[in-house]
C-alpha cells in the first residue's frame, strides 16, 4: 500500500479527493476529506523524502509526447513548501469546518493539491500544469464571494491565464534552447528567462502586476480568503527561489514591494484588503531575499514563508471570524470587539506581533535573516526601504488591524465569539507562531532552522536573539507605536472612511474600459458612415451599369456596325494585352 | 438599603458586562477612556528605554547612519509618521466614491451559512 502510495505525487490524492468530493452529497464526509488528505500527504512526504539517502527523491515519472516528466521531486527546498502546504491544508479545512459548500470544499482540494503538485514538479511542463490547475481551481474560490466577485475573479482569471501564457512561451523557447525542461536554476539571460520570470511575477504580485491580490482576494468568502492567501503567492516565491536566485532585478523590485503596499494600506477601509496590500508587502521582503542569493538570505525566505503562511493566515482567518460575526470588515463600522470576541482578539494580536517582529514571535527570526543579509551584502538604501517598510507594518497589520477592528471606538456590536472550529485553527496557528521563534532547546526554532536548505549554514550560525539585535528592533517598534498614539491624541491620524482607493489597476478598470467603450462606439459609428459610403458608392455604379445594359440602357439601342466593330477591337486588343503582358 | 449593599458598578457597567463575553469581563478597562488616553505612556516609556538599552548593547554590526545609540527610534518614529501623514494627501489625490467602478462596494456579509450548493 505504501508502496502504491509513494510512487506518484502526493498532490493527486488531493486532487483526487477533490474530485471525490465533488459528487459527494455529505458534507461531513467532505470535511473529513479535507482534513484527512493534506494530512495524509504531509506523512507520505516524510516517508518519501526520509525512506531513502539521497538529497532528492525524484519519482512519478510519466512520459508525454516524448518528453519525460517527474512529476514529484521532493529535495530539502521542496519539502519545505511541501510540508508548510499540507500543514496550511489541515488549518484551513479546520477553519471552514462550519461551511456547507460543496464548491468551496472541492476547489479547496483541487487548489490545495495543485499547489504541492507545483512545487514538488521535477521538470518545467510539469510546473505549467499545475500552475494553471492552481488558476482554474482558485477562481473558483473567489466567485464564492457572491455576485459582486465575479468581475473580480473574471480579471483574477486573465492575470493568471496571461501568468499560464507566459511560462508556456517562456518554456519552450528553453527547452528548444537547452534541449532539456528541468526546473533548476535558470536565470534572467537564459533563453525565455525573461517571459518565465515575468510569469513568476504576476503570481508574486510584483509592483504594477499586483493588483488581482487586493481586487480578488478581499471578495471571496469567509474561509475563500484564507485559503487563497496560502498557495498562489508562495508558489511563485518558490518559483523565484528555483529558478532566479541571486538574480539582482530582484532585490530591487523586493524592496518596491515592501514600501509601496503601505501607503495604500493605510488609506484602506476594508481591513481584508489592508490584509491583502500587507501580504504584498511581505511577498516584498521575500523577493527581496531572493534577490540577494546568499545563503542567508534564502534561508531567510524559506523561513519566512514559513511563517508568514501561519501569521498572515492568522490575520486573514481574524478578519474572517469578525466578517462572519459582524457581516463586515470595514473599519470604519468596527471597533470595541474584544468585548464579544475576546479569543479571537487574542489570536489576532499574536498575529500582529508575529507579522510586526516582535521578539519570540514568528516575524522576527525569518525577517531578521533577510533583513540581515542585505546589511551584509551592504545594499544601504535597500536596507534602509526594508527598515521603513517595517514599521509600515507595524501601522497596517501590527495596529490599524487588531485596533480598529477590536479597541478604538465602541461601535455598539455585540456578537458572539467566533465558532469553536474557527478558534482551534487560529489557536494551532498562533501557537506556531510563537513556538517557532522560540529558541533554547524546548523552542521551536530549532524545528524551523532544521527545516531550512541544509546544505546553508547561515542558519545555523544566524542568532537573532541577541541583546543588540532584539534592542534595535524594539527601538523601531516602540518608536512606530509612539508615533501612532502621539498623531491619534493630536488628531493628525487619518480616520477611516469609506472610499474606493485607486490603484494602478485604475489603468484597465477604468482608462482600459473608457477606451474600449470608446473604440467600440467609434467603431459602431464608423461602421455607419462606412456602410452609407458603400451605399452610396455601389449605388452610384448599379446606376450607371443599369443606365448602359438595361433594356432601356445605351448597348441596347441600335448603333452603327462601325462603332460595333471599333468596340469589339477594342475589346479584343484590351484581352490579348492582359493575357500576352500582365 | 444598607451602605454596603450599594451597587458598586453604574447602570451602564453592568450592562456592559452582562453584554460582554465572560473572557472579556476581566479586560474591559482597555475600553475606557481614561486608558485609551493614558495609553500613550506605554510606547513612551518603552521607546525611552529601549533608546537607553541601545547604548548599553550597541549594535555589532553598525551602519554609516549608526553614530548614537537610538537611531532605531528615529527611523521607526520618522518611518511611521511619514506613513501616516502622507495618508492625508494621498487620500484626497486617490480616494473615490465606492461605487467609482460600478461594481458595488467590496465586502457585506459572505455568508458561509448556506447549505449544501
């Protein structure tokens, strides 16, 4: 049995139970699915990956128009997504344990599975497949959001299918270069390096292609956001990692990524979509380790994608109990919750100071990796942009959302405490968070060091438990939080309102439609005038052709022989002079 | 009535903890507005502290900027208050009706409570 069970992918025995549960009426035997599959192949992973000697297990080959894939390859980078995947699975099916969807559930599954199929593909076909099996199962996620998500999933769709485009030419133009479809390490100059590196960055929201994350995300239902918030983007990180590290673009395009999401996130009113811009924020500081390349650094990625899947899941699944309670995540009609949902409160702050680096929570040790490793390679302003997008967000993520949606003002809601199922998820994440930065020998740092890249021994030699290191960073955080009372007590912190924030998606929402409604209603008027033109035109010729062959017509009144035979010349001398000449 | 037997809590206190989750009760002093305001001395004392701490553990690795020991506190405060303060004009250059694309506004209750579809 162990045997059958280890000679594929373990990411169809989720596809498959996601198939299963799309004709299965009970919708307790989905659940079971959907908890009982990730972890069944979170424990295949183990037995798989640690049932042999090697660094890398490469399996489930099948062959496909000539071309050998493998499907599953299981090294020490994969299996880190591979297990914080599965591990994201069993959380979000505890989460939406109280849904009754059978939509839901299924592209749960499917999505689910399609991620752990993309990171552990050995070859770039592979990769393609479940990278648009990942679009087609996600859009589904966010149409649950209701009628008004549809535009968005519509505009979800084509950036991922653009996403799919991409790669696909970016493929082949290597594979005909190279002769081979592996995914290692390709690099920017390689043949179609640029198109597969533009397709890892729409998934990764890099600055301009960012905007399907707040668009889609923040509209999709309850527990739809939460689990979109998991596979799509780290995916693409994993992506990056495998096949652009060390690729300097990155660094730079990183640090945008952490700056830019914090004006937007403070402009923000829906606390899902602050959530959102904060997701790409930290995708930022990812990047940007990515970019840099040393061992440090990517270790520091590794790390935190690690934990930001636990705390940014943490945040979203806070903001998803408040939304079911309230029927509402607008700031400005929250405030004064901790009052009904004190657990809840209580989860969302620890996932406020894991995201926000607090000490001895998850934040601080992965994010003070990369943040360490662009002091070493001595990147002063991308150092210092990283410094300011901390304490960005420590405003969006680490204050405004725990503070207006559970202090500030008393909005008078009194709803009950979130449901157990969506406390137990939260529980088990913000233990993690906190047990995963613990350090000593009862912590669990050391579990989240031994998950890194082995062969990097940065992270063994990176401690970030210093009385240096843990100062600075509560002098940042100490200092952001004065700010943040000081400019509220003197009145100059925004409030929040109800606005519609323009984005740069403003550009085909809004320039993009105005100029396709132009075209069209040029077009139908050209069509017009056009048509009146032809009529005219046509009408013209039937005129004068009615006027020569009628039988009222000039050839049909009697004429000269002479000027008969002068025509007929003519005419024969104008055919043998097209046939003979032209 | 007895002195003793006064109520101790006012009409809305009471009120106020009968609406509140009984996790909540011990806690409701955060919402006062006397906390709320007082507040402040929290971060105040904590960025004093720290600032203090930073020239009894200075950095090992310092940068160029590094010269004092509470450099940290002034990126962290300056970072911050840039953030926020450019949300006032930010908000009047960017911000529009919710309805400014035609689609609704964002969110009102998803609800997951329906059955089986």
């Amino acid at each position: 049995m162990i045997d059958f069970l280890t000679s594929f992918s373990p990411a169809f025995i989720l596809i498959a139970a996601g198939v299963i549960s799309a004709f299965m009426p009970s919708s307790r035997v989905r659940k079971v699915l959907l908890i009982a599959s990730p972890a069944l192949a979170l424990v295949l992973i183990n037995v798989i990956f640690y049932g042999q000697d090697a660094n890398a297990f490469l399996g489930g080959k099948v062959s496909f128009a000539g071309i050998e894939l493998t499907t599953m390859r299981i090294d020490i980078l994969s299996i880190i997504w591979g297990y914080i995947f599965c591990l994201a699975g069993v959380l979000n099916g505890i989460f939406g344990l109280h849904e009754k969807c059978k939509i839901t559930d299924t592209s749960a599954l499917i999505y689910t599975g399609a991620g752990i199929g993309a990171v552990f593909a050995g070859d770039l076909i592979t990769l393609f497949m479940f990278w648009e099996l990942l679009a087609l199962s996600s859009v589904f996620i966010v149409w649950r959001g209701g009628p008004k998500s549809y535009p968005a999933g519509m505009r979800y769709l084509a950036m991922h299918i653009l996403s799919g485009v991409l790669l696909l030419a970016g493929l082949i133009i290597y594979g005909r270069a190279t002769g081979g479809y592996a995914f290692n390490n390709i690099g920017i100059d390689a043949p179609g390096g640029k198109l597969m590196l533009l397709a890892f960055g729409i998934k990764a929201g890099f600055p301009l292609l960012h905007n399907w994350i707040q668009d889609a995300y923040p509209r999709s239902s309850v527990t739809g956001t939460v689990i979109l918030s998991v596979f799509t983007t780290k995916l693409a990180i994993y992506a990056l990692m495998r096949g652009f590290a060390g690729t300097e673009i990155l660094i730079y395009i990183g640090a945008v990524m952490t700056v830019f999401p914090v004006f937007f996130a403070v402009l923000e009113n829906d606390l899902r979509k602050v959530l959102s811009y904060s997701l790409n924020n930290q995708l930022g500081f990812m990047v940007c380790g990515i970019g840099i390349g040393s061992q440090l650094a990517l270790n520091g990625v590794a790390a935190h994608v690690v934990v930001d899947i636990l705390f940014k899941g943490l945040l979203f699944m806070s903001m998803g109990a408040v939304l079911h309670r309230v029927g509402t995540t607008k700031a400005s009609e929250l405030g004064g919750l901790f009052r009904s949902m004190p657990y809840t409160t209580l989860f969302c702050l620890v996932g406020a100071a894991a995201i926000s680096a607090v000490p001895f929570f998850g934040g601080f040790v992965s994010k003070s990796m990369i943040i360490a490793a662009v002091f070493e390679e001595h990147h002063w302003v991308v150092f210092l942009m990283l410094l300011f997008a901390s304490a960005g967000v420590l405003e969006h993520s680490g204050i405004k959302v725990p503070y207006f949606a559970f202090f500030a003002h008393d909005s008078g809601k009194r709803v009950k405490e979130a449901p157990w199922n969506m406390l137990a998820a939260m529980g088990i994440a913000a233990f993690l968070c906190i047990y995963l930065a613990m350090p000593g020998p009862f912590g669990g740092m050391q579990y989240l060091y031994g998950l890194l890249p082995s062969e990097v021994a940065g992270a063994a030699a990176f401690n970030p438990y210093t009385g240096d290191h843990m100062v600075f960073q509560m002098q940042i955080i100490m200092a952001a939080m004065f700010a943040f009372t000081l400019l509220k007590r003197i009145g100059l912190y925004p409030p929040e309102r109800r606005a519609q924030i323009l984005d740069s998606d403003w550009v085909y929402r809004r320039l993009g439609l105005s100029l396709l409604q132009w075209g069209s209603a040029m077009w139908t008027r050209l069509g017009a005038v056009i048509t009146y033109a032809l009529r005219g035109m046509f009408g013209n010729i039937s005129k004068r052709l009615y006027q020569v062959f009628s039988p009222a017509g000039a050839f049909s009144q009697d004429a000269p022989s002479g000027i008969s035979a002068v025509l007929i010349a003519g005419m024969l001398a104008a055919a043998l002079f097209i046939v003979y000449f032209l | 009535m007895a002195k003793s037997d006064k109520p101790k809590l006012s009409a809305k206190e009471i009120k106020e903890r009968a609406e509140s989750h009984p996790m909540a009760v011990p806690f409701l002093w955060l919402g006062t507005a006397k906390v709320q305001r007082n507040f402040i001395f929290v971060p105040l004392f904590g960025m004093i502290l720290f600032s203090v701490l930073g020239y009894v553990y200075p950095l090992h690795h310092p940068a160029p900027w590094d010269t004092f020991g509470f450099s940290y506190t002034v990126i962290g405060f300056v970072s911050y208050s840039f953030v926020v303060l450019a949300a006032w004009p930010l908000f009047k250059i960017l911000s529009r009706p919710e309805n400014y694309y035609g689609e609704d506004c964002d969110d009102d209750a998803k609800s997951d409570k329906k059955g089986d579809q």
